[in-house]
C-alpha cells in the first residue's frame, strides 16, 4: 500500500502547535484508512452500503487511535499523552461525523463513533503489544481482525479474518508508523 503521506509544514521554523499535529496526524490516519478500505474492496470482501464502509473506517480509526496510545506510553509523559489521544480521536469523531453525514443526512454520528471508541480502547487494552518493535501481538491482531470482519457481509466474514491479520494490518502500520516518526512521536531507534 504505498500513500503520499502529508507531514511538513510551509514554514519549516515555526514551532508546531498540538492542533497542527493533531491535524496531520487525523489527515493521513483517514488516508490509511480509505487505502485499507479500497484494499479490502479490492479483495472482493463484501461491502455493499456505505454506511458499512463507514463501519470498517471506525474501527480502523479506533485500531490507530489505540496503536497511538500504545507508542506514545513509552515515548510522552502521561498529561501530554492524554491531551494527543484526546484530541487526535475528537479529530477523528469529526472526520466520522463530515463524512457520514454527506450519504447518511444529519444526524449524531460522533458520539456513537466516541462511544466504540472506547469500548475498543478497552477491548485493546487487554491485548498482547510487543513493546520492543512497537507492533501489535497476536492478540491485537487478532482482535483488529475481527471487528473489521464483524463489519463486513455475511459472506466474507469467515474468510477475511486471515488476510487482514496478515496482510492488511501491516499495510496498515507501515506508512502510520512513517507518520508517527516523521511527527516525532515514534523514535527511530523502535521502528
């Protein structure tokens, strides 16, 4: 999955506030999940409705949001940890919000988005990372793999869990990881 990721400001000397990251980092997490989104399509998955899509977006953005969190534990202090979550996933609940609502009409769509949130977050926390690659455990995975499989139709549930365990999910993180270093919130040394 190769994606132009966006990570540079025009004035290079200017300090970068934690809106502006926030702001890069939500605008290539989406990025990434409209790529994982067009390759699960590509793998002739089954997703006949947008608001399905909608769905597999959501949990791609809850898996990013929590790979974040885990990253950020060993590199941030706890205060500006959860300032970058809490933001970072706001950011996101109005990407959900501005897209869902263009097909879906007016509605709240953010507060169900920050609700799955965080019951995925908790879900996550109980899962294996492997602290020294910076990378999900089996556990993760397999946790990852099945929310985005419970989002698809019928057909395909079954079948999807291995490809996005195994492929999917590391298409995922290559080019997240990219961004998170280029931002300063992963360490070079752990990728």
């Amino acid at each position: 999955m190769r994606i132009r990721l966006k990570t540079k400001w025009n004035h290079q000397t200017r300090e970068v506030s934690l809106a502006d990251t926030v702001s890069v980092l939500a605008f290539n997490a989406w990025k990434i999940g409209m790529q994982a989104l067009l390759e699960i399509e590509n793998q002739n998955f089954q997703t006949d409705t947008q608001l399905q899509r909608m769905a597999i977006m959501e949990e791609v953005m809850a898996f990013l949001v929590h790979v974040l969190d885990r990253i950020a534990y060993a590199e941030l202090e706890e205060a500006d940890r959860q300032k970058l979550l809490s933001h970072f996933a706001l950011k996101l609940a109005d990407h959900i919000q501005d897209n869902t609502r263009d097909f879906a009409g007016q509605g709240d769509y953010r507060n169900p988005f920050i609700n799955k949130l965080n019951t995925r977050l908790a879900d996550y926390a109980e899962t294996s990372w492997d602290q020294a690659e910076q990378l999900p455990g089996f556990s993760m995975g397999l946790s990852f793999g099945q929310y985005i499989a419970a989002s698809l139709g019928p057909r395909d549930q079954q079948w999807a869990l291995d490809y996005i365990q195994r492929t999917l999910m590391t298409e995922i993180l290559e080019p997240y990881k990219r961004v998170l270093m280029r931002l300063g919130l992963l360490s070079k040394a752990l990728s």
